[in-house]
C-alpha cells in the first residue's frame, strides 16, 4: 500500500513513547518497517511519515528557491521540530519533547491516518474536532474539495 488508513487510539508513557499500532505497521513498506520522521503538523497535531513518503517531499522541499524569503519562512516552519525516529525494540516510537509541547500531548493519543502520513493528536482535541462537524457540513466540503481545481479524476 502506498499510504495509510485508519484511525487507532495509543497511550503516551512518561517518556514520550507510544507503541505504533499493529494497523499502521501492517501498512508499511517493507524497506520502511522501522524508520520515521515526525513533524509538526497543522493545526496542533504531529505529522508521522514512513521514510519512503516523507523522501519525496524532503527531495521537493530541496528544490525550492531559497532566495524567495516565503520559501525561507515555510521551510524554517515546516522543517522545525522535523526529527527522525526509529522503532525501538518493542515497538515503540519516541517523541521529543518539544513536539510532545508542541502539539500538547496528554497520555491518550488517536493516531490518525492521513493518505501518505499519520497524524498524531491528543485524543481530547481530536474528538473536539469533530464535536461541530455534520452530515451537511461534511456533504458541503466533499463537495468543494472533490469537485473543481482540487479534484483530477482517475480514470
């Protein structure tokens, strides 16, 4: 599978690690099994991406124009906090602490897949996320997002 799918509640030990669901490391490339980078992500959650999906962005990020000061300011952005992590022995993933801070992480965490990476959010702002979400509400933003110069069909 080239991506993720999925939604799976962990716990966050004292020392900033979670065990990565059976469910996402059922996903994973085979190359990929044990290598991470975990990021900032939009709106207060972490961005979790095997190797093979964040290279490519990593390889984009390389090629903009560093003398335009927005793409100085998105990357110093987009890049701070960017670590690389490692399953441990048990299967385990640790997140520094400035990202823990960061996205203010309590014990209980939804790790939520998001086409080529996982977010991770606390489990509280998660659930307030979708707390004033409706039918129509959701109807409305497939519509805008799946039609127009945001949507290519497949074919």
């Amino acid at each position: 599978m080239n991506g993720f799918l999925g939604e799976f509640e962990a716990t966050l030990d004292a020392k900033g690690r979670f065990l990565l669901p059976a469910g996402f490391k059922k996903q994973l490339v085979e190359n990929a099994m044990n290598q991470f980078v975990i990021n900032r992500g939009f709106e207060r959650c972490l961005s979790l991406f095997a190797m093979n999906e964040w290279n490519p962005i990593f390889d984009k990020l390389k090629l903009l124009n560093d003398f335009d000061p927005k793409v100085r300011e998105f990357k110093r952005y987009y890049l701070a906090g960017a670590t690389f992590v490692e399953l441990d022995s048990a299967g385990r993933l640790l997140v520094p602490g400035n990202l823990v801070e960061f996205a203010e992480l309590g014990k209980d965490i939804v790790l939520a897949a998001n086409t080529n990476k996982i977010e991770i959010w606390d489990k509280n702002k998660y659930k307030q996320l979708f707390d004033p979400f409706s039918a129509d509400k959701y109807s409305e933003l497939a519509r805008q997002v799946m039609t127009g110069d945001n949507f290519t069909p497949i074919h």
